[in-house]
C-alpha cells in the first residue's frame, strides 16, 4: 500500500513541474523600448496627451509634472478631473498656472450606460480637438520618464503600429503588494501572452490601459471610447477593435520608461482586483469559478504535501515516506526558484516567493468574491460608482 502512495507521490511530483513549466515559459515581449529610440526621419506630429483623475490627489502632481517634462516637441497634455471630490482640482489648477500646455476639463456628470473611464476619454478627446494626429491615454496612477513619448512614437512608426501600449514597470511598495501582484502579473501573462498579442495572425487582444499611444484615424475608425461607453476593461475592447479591423496592434515592454503604482494597501487590492476580474470575465462565470479553485488548490496542495510527508516519515513512515517528502521538496525548490525570478524581474526581494501560498489563497479569494457577485447580482463598487448591478447598473457621483 505504501508503494501506492510513492506512485500517487510521483504523479503530482511530475505534474507540478509540467505545470510550473507551462505558467512559467518563457513569454518575452520580443520588443522593449528603451530612451533614445528616434522616429524614422525626425517625425514629430503633435500628440494629445489625455489623462482620466478621479480622486487622484496621491498622484496627479507626480504624473502630470512627468508629462511635462517631455523631451517630445510637439504635443499637450489634457487632464479630465472626473468630479474628484478631494485635492485633485487644486493641484491640477495650480499646475494649470504654470505651464500652459496643460488644459484641465471639468467633466459632465456621467450619463446612464456610461462608465466612467471612458466618458472621461472622450471629454478628453473632444478638448483636444482637430490638432492631434495621435492620443496617449496615460493613467494618473503612471510615471514617464522624459524620454516616454519620443521614444514610444517611434518605436510605433518602427512597427507600423496603430494601436502602441506598454508595459509599465511596477512599483510595488507594501507586503501585501509584493505578495499578490505577482501572482496577478503572472496571470496575465497566461492569459494574453505578448508574442501572440503581436501576431497579426492570432486573435489575442490586449492592451495596458496605463499606457496606450493610437494614431487619431485609426480610433475614429473603430469609434473610439464613445463605442466602448459602457466598457470597464476599455483597453482591451479596444486593442479587440483595433486589431479586428486588420490595424496593427503592439504590446512592448517599456519599463525602462515608465512606471506604475496601482495600489498600495490591502484594501485597495482586494477592491482594485475584485472589480478587474469581475468586469473583465462578466458572463463567464464557469472560468471564474475555474481560476479561483485553481488557485485555492495551488495555495494549499504544496503546503499539504509537505506536511503530509513530513509527519509520515517522523511516524515511521521510512523509506515510502523519505521518497514522498523528497519528491515534495524538489517540487517545492522549483517553483520558489521560478517565482523568485519573478520576484526580482519585478524589483522585489527574491524571498517574497516563500509568500506563493499566502498571496495564491488571496487571489483565489479575490475570484470566488467575484464569482459570488456575479451569482448574486450585486455589482462592484469602484471610486464611488457601481458597476455591474441590478439591470447593468452604472451610476454613482
């Protein structure tokens, strides 16, 4: 009997590493950009640089004063103050005093059927008027270096690209950060991984909302966000659009240029990821309710194993039970070194792998919220407006 579990053992050992090995693959952007990438010829058209700010007094100085540190000749920035209701209209008025190429639009109550990203794009979009040949959506929470806009236009015009996003690097400050986002990250990348993204071939569609440079024609073609209207992932229902009209779409690592920080405490995660997971697999109940047991059996499988082994062997269990906790530690010491990787390819301490179970059960909480709220009917809140609810409900000031 004791062989049975040797065998039992070596399957999951073997299975592990078939599945670490498939989360971990070496998905590679294949293009990052990088300061001192020069347009073909010079080329500079004017950019209309637009950034939705709903209650963004913690960033907004920082990336609106990066927007304006451009090395890039031609463009403005064009801030949407989506009726923020704290610091975020005094700052904004006192950057405004100084610097006259920032324009601050106080946006319209949102409409029914309307989310509120997109209605701020599209504020943003018409303030820029006939000017721009080419908008960046930048979001408040994302930093540029002064080399950003030069060197992502032309690495568009490299690329032939319509629709051009990045990467962002992330900057993660809190534990609960450095626990969880890297389990999110890695999801992401299974799930839309860049080379099949670049693919004119392949239907895979994405794009980073923090970052998103598109040239005028090709936005207007496809009818902009006023088409997305009711869209909480409107990033990637555009990449969709863009790259389903036969335009090309590009996803590069631009981390060396710009940086991110989406969230900062616990709290912000759980409401920040638990709105993105509900919103962007709505109507798909049967994948949440997939990804949160897949992730509540990788947050308690190893540990389990481990344990297992360990108590059968100090009750005697000998040679069977050796074999078992040996096989369990290989698969442990794999996946640790993987996500250690990981770690380090986010700028963050190598021994925040050792958290994997702990930042796994999190996330798997965070789907099975949503797929409660799914069920339930309910509807997420997010800065103040509810999405999702009773009849599609959006509303909230």
């Amino acid at each position: 009997m004791n062989w049975w579990w040797i065998a039992l053992s070596t399957l999951c050992l073997f299975s592990s590493l078939a599945v670490t090995w498939w989360l971990h693959r070496g998905r590679q952007f294949g293009l990052t950009v990088t300061p001192g990438l020069a347009a073909p010829g010079g080329d500079q058209p004017f950019i209309a640089v637009i950034v939705p700010a709903r209650n963004e007094a913690r960033n907004i100085r920082r990336c609106v004063e990066a927007l304006l540190a451009q090395d890039y000749a031609h463009y403005a920035v064009y801030v949407v103050d989506d009726r923020s209701t704290d610091a975020t209209p005094a700052i904004l008025a006192e950057l405004a005093a100084r610097d006259p190429r920032l324009s601050v639009i106080h946006a319209q109550p949102l409409p029914p059927g309307w989310a509120g990203k997109p209605h701020a794009l599209v504020q943003g979009v018409q303030a820029a008027g006939e000017r721009a040949a080419w908008y960046c959506f930048v979001d408040a929470d994302t930093f540029a270096a002064p080399e950003l806009l030069a060197a992502s236009y032309a690495a568009a015009q490299i690329h032939g690209a319509a629709l051009f996003s990045l990467f962002t690097r992330q900057e993660l400050g809190s534990f609960w950060e450095k626990v969880v986002m890297p389990l999110v990250f890695s999801a992401l990348a299974v799930g839309f991984p860049p080379d099949k993204v670049n693919d004119p071939a392949r239907p895979e569609a994405v794009a980073n909302g923090q970052y998103i440079l598109i040239e005028r024609g090709a936005y207007e073609a496809v009818g902009g966000h006023a088409a997305l209207r009711s869209s909480i992932t409107e990033d990637k229902d555009l990449a969709e659009r863009i790259k389903r009209s036969g335009r090309r779409l590009v996803l590069a690592d631009g981390r060396a240029l710009v940086h991110t920080r989406m969230y900062t405490s616990l709290a912000e995660l759980w409401e920040g990821w638990t709105k993105n997971i509900y919103l962007g697999l709505q109507g798909r109940l049967g994948l949440l309710l997939f990804g949160a047991l897949t992730a509540l059996t990788g947050a308690l499988a190893l540990p389990a194993w481990l344990l297992a082994g360990a108590l059968w062997l100090v009750y005697g269990g000998g040679l069977p039970a050796a074999v078992v906790l040996a096989q369990a530690l290989l698969a442990w010491l794999v996946l640790i070194l993987v996500r250690a990787r990981v770690s380090q390819l986010l700028d963050i301490s190598p021994w925040y792998a050792v958290t994997l179970p702990l930042g796994a059960l999190i996330f798997a909480a965070m789907m099975a919220t949503s797929a409660v709220r799914g069920v339930s009917g309910r509807g997420v809140r997010w800065k103040g407006r509810l999405y999702g609810g009773p009849a599609g409900s959006e509303h909230g000031e």
